[in-house]
C-alpha cells in the first residue's frame, strides 16, 4: 500500500499520511529507549513483535465493544490505524505496584492494590511526563470530566480485557499505558483506544517465576528484549514469521 507523507516520528514509531482519508500508517521501528530516551538501542525484532501484539490486543478490544483506532495490519512492522487527535495524556493503570509508584511511596514492587488505580500523565518529553492531577486536566483543558469520566471507564475496561488475556497465558498484568484519540463523527465527538498496546507499554510478569516480560528487560538490563517479547508472542499464539533470530550466532573457538 503507498505510504503518504510522514507526518509524526517519535522514538518507537512513525505515523504517515493513509491511502484514504481519516487513515494512518503506523510504523513500528526497532528502537527502544528508556528514561526520556536517555537510554537508546535498537533491537532486532522489536517492531514486528509490538506491530502483531497491538494487532492482537486492539483485535480483541473490538470484539468485546471497545472503540480503537487499529483497522488492518498492512506488513510486518506496519499497520493502518484511525486518525485521531492524541489527548494529550497518559493514562495508566496500576494492578500491582512497580516503577514510579513503587518509587515514590516506597512500595516494594509487585505489591497488590486495593483496586485498580488509574493515574495521568501529561504528555510532553521536554517535562519527562509528569504526573498530573484531575484538576490540571480540567483547568488547562486537556480533558473535560465528561472525557475524564469517560476515559477512566476505557482504561478500566481495557483493564479488564488485558489482565484476563494475560492471566490465560500465566502473565501477571502489573499495569500498563494507554493513549486516548478523539474522532468526530458528524458533530459526535468518540474517546478511542489508540497508540500501541505492547510490552514496551505494559508490565507482564510471569505468575508462576516473577520473570519479567515487558520493556523492563531493556530499562534495567535483565536479558534480551526480542527473547522475552517472543515469549509473549509465543503464549498468545501470535508469533509472526521472520522475526530475527533472538540469539545472534557466536563463534565457537
Ligand atoms: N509507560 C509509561 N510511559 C511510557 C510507558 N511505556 C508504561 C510503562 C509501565 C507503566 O506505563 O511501560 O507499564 C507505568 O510506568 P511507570 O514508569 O510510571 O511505573
């Protein structure tokens, strides 16, 4: 399929214009950074493992009533999505303490929640997305409540769907990352899921050993990245074909 113009690249992927209007083509590159891209590398794989999972994971979303912005997977590492305007927000969902949470209230990492706790960040590399309070989204406009309201019911949904995925294949769903697109229809303003929903956005932890499975792996080097993304793939049954080896070959003297 042609690829228009590129119009955004950011540090995983790259959005151009679609064939067709109100379309995307997101691609999905081999780099991975950690810390506001403070740490960098490129890893073989990476981007057609994340382009079939989010393929996987929005799939499954449209089955059960969630609105996103995937539509078809093109290639390997590319994929036609919705256009929308990003909110300019991160939203997270936290099953189990771990990172910045962990970090901040000095709560040992893997420790259960009471609930599910949905926290925003706001979306600008420059500042390292901080943390914000309902309130800045209301008074700066970044959100209504109405959206508010609305996007904490997605997450909680998308909450649902993943952690019971996840569970089936023995992954422990810590938490995760999601971003919010607004489309019109007419003069009717939708919330949907958009973005990428992949282990460099989520934490997965195996139930049964604590190994880790997620974009953590590169954060705090605990092993090859491609191995443990393969390993999701593996388990949910969406390996794609051709992913490079994981394992380079070594000479043996
Ligand atoms: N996340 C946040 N910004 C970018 C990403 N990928 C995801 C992390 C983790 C969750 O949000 O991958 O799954 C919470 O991250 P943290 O660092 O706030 O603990």
């Amino acid at each position: 399929m042609a690829k228009g113009k590129k119009l955004y690249e950011g540090k995983a992927k790259v959005l151009y214009e679609g064939p067709e209007p109100d379309t995307l083509i997101q691609y999905f590159k081999d780099d991975a950074t950690a810390f506001n891209a403070e740490k960098k590398d490129t890893i073989d794989g990476k981007g057609a493992l994340n382009n079939r999972l989010s393929e996987f994971f929005m799939n499954g979303l449209t089955q059960i009533g969630v609105p996103n912005h995937f539509i078809k997977r093109l290639n390997m590492r590319e994929q036609l999505i919705r256009s929308c305007e990003i909110v300019p927000l991160e939203v997270i969902v936290r099953n189990y303490a771990a990172g910045s949470m962990s970090k901040r209230l000095g709560i040992e990492e893997g420790t259960q929640l009471p609930r599910p706790i949905v926290e925003f960040s706001y979306k600008d590399d420059s500042l390292g997305d901080p943390l914000v309070p309902e309130e800045y989204i209301i008074a700066f406009n970044w959100a209504s409540q109405q959206d508010l309201d609305d996007i904490l019911a997605l997450a909680l949904r998308v909450n649902d769907y993943l952690s019971g995925v996840m569970y089936g294949v023995g992954i422990k769903l810590i938490d995760f990352k999601i971003e919010i697109g607004r489309v019109w229809e007419g003069d009717f303003m939708r919330l949907i899921v958009a973005d990428e929903i992949s282990p460099d956005s989520c934490r997965l932890w195996d139930i049964e050993t604590g190994q880790k499975l997620d974009k953590d792996v590169f954060r705090r080097d605990l092993g090859n990245l491609t191995d443990a993304y393969t390993e999701v793939a593996r388990r949910l049954g969406v390996l794609p074909a051709n992913v490079a080896p994981a394992t380079k070959p070594t000479i043996v003297h």
